[in-house]
C-alpha cells in the first residue's frame, strides 16, 4: 500500500515537474499576443498569458499556478524586455498570480462550476483591488523615478490630472475588462478539462 501511495506521489511530483515549465512556455507565448483596450491608457495591454497559470492552478494548486506567472516573467525580462526594467513584470505576475490565488482557492472551497465561477468573480475583484493599491503605492511611483521624471509629468503623458483618476479611470476598469474577458474564457476550458482533470464541473 506504501508502495502504491509512494509511486502515485512520484509520478505526480514528476507530471508537475514537466507539466508547470511548459504551461509557462505556452503562457509565454501567449503574453506576444498583446493588444490595447479602447479608452484605456495605453501602456495597459490586454494578453491571455494568465490561463495557463490558472490551468497549472487547478491541476496542482494555486502556488502552481503562481510559479508558472513566476516563469512567465521571467522568460518575458530575458528574451522581450526592451528597457531592462522589471516593472511591467512585477506587475503582470501580481495581477495574475492574485486573479489565480483566488480563483483556485474559493473552487477548492466550492466544488463544481457555481464554485470556479464564484471564484473567477473573486479573483477578478481582487486583481483590480491589488493592481489599484499597487499602482498608487510602488507602481507609478518607480516608473517616474526609473525614467527620472516627476509623477505629474507622467500622469500628463496618460492624459490624467490625477494619479486618483488615472487608478479610477484606467487601472481600474481595465483589471475589472481583463478579468470579465479571462473569465469567459477560463469557464469553457474549466468545463473541457475538469473530468480529466477529476475536478468536479
């Protein structure tokens, strides 16, 4: 019986091992396709590279899919980023490993689609809660200070008065867009792969 639940623990720890870096591959891949909103600022990108991290979440548990966002970034600061800053990849990993945390905690909670869908909810609240704070508290503020102009000038540059109205106006309504639109698409892929997943959908 040990044996069995050894070799079962093994040939798990061994899927996840070669299943979270290609899922941050993929995640990779997909944050290329990113696009602009309309009436967003426009250094605020729309990509799909969360869903892996979510699908990675679901299969192994939230840090799971946290480590594939770790991986993520990582890849996009080696081989695409063009200004040898880590800002835009701090940001995009607390976005997205704050929409997984919540999203695969509450479904664990709440089994089934009322509990994944209650979940993507959650996480789509709490992303936009977190990028608002860390937008006002460190994110704007180091960008100014990383391209050595005032936070005034900068916020004159998106066009805001305010770095309020820039969270209000911008940071904002675009997490709650991002969320709204990795929701509709992570509930159907939830749906395909749950029974082999042996979630319950």
């Amino acid at each position: 019986m040990k044996g069995t639940a050894l070799h079962t623990q093994q040939s798990t720890q061994m899927k996840r091992l070669v299943t979270v870096p290609l899922l941050a591959a993929v995640a990779f891949i997909l944050q290329y396709l990113e696009f602009p909103v309309p009436l967003m600022p426009s250094f605020l990108k729309l990509d799909f590279s969360t869903l892996p991290g979510l699908v990675g979440g679901l299969m192994f548990g939230p840090m799971a899919g946290v480590i594939v966002e770790l991986l993520k970034n990582l890849l996009h600061f080696l081989f695409k980023n063009t200004d040898g800053l880590l800002i835009g990849e701090f940001a995009n990993f607390v976005a997205g490993s704050s929409f997984i945390l919540a999203a695969v905690y509450v479904h664990r909670l709440r089994q089934g689609k009322g509990g994944f869908l209650a979940g993507l909810a959650i996480g789509t609240v709490l992303m936009t809660l977190v990028m608002s704070i860390a937008n006002w508290v460190f994110l704007i503020p180091a960008y100014a200070a990383l391209y050595q102009v005032s936070i005034e000038n900068l916020l004159a540059m998106f066009q805001v008065d305010s770095l309020l109205s820039l969270i209000l106006y911008g940071i904002a309504p675009f997490n709650v867009i991002k969320g709204v639109v990795l929701s509709l698409l992570a509930y159907p892929i939830f749906v395909k792969l749950a029974p082999r997943l042996n979630l319950r959908a």
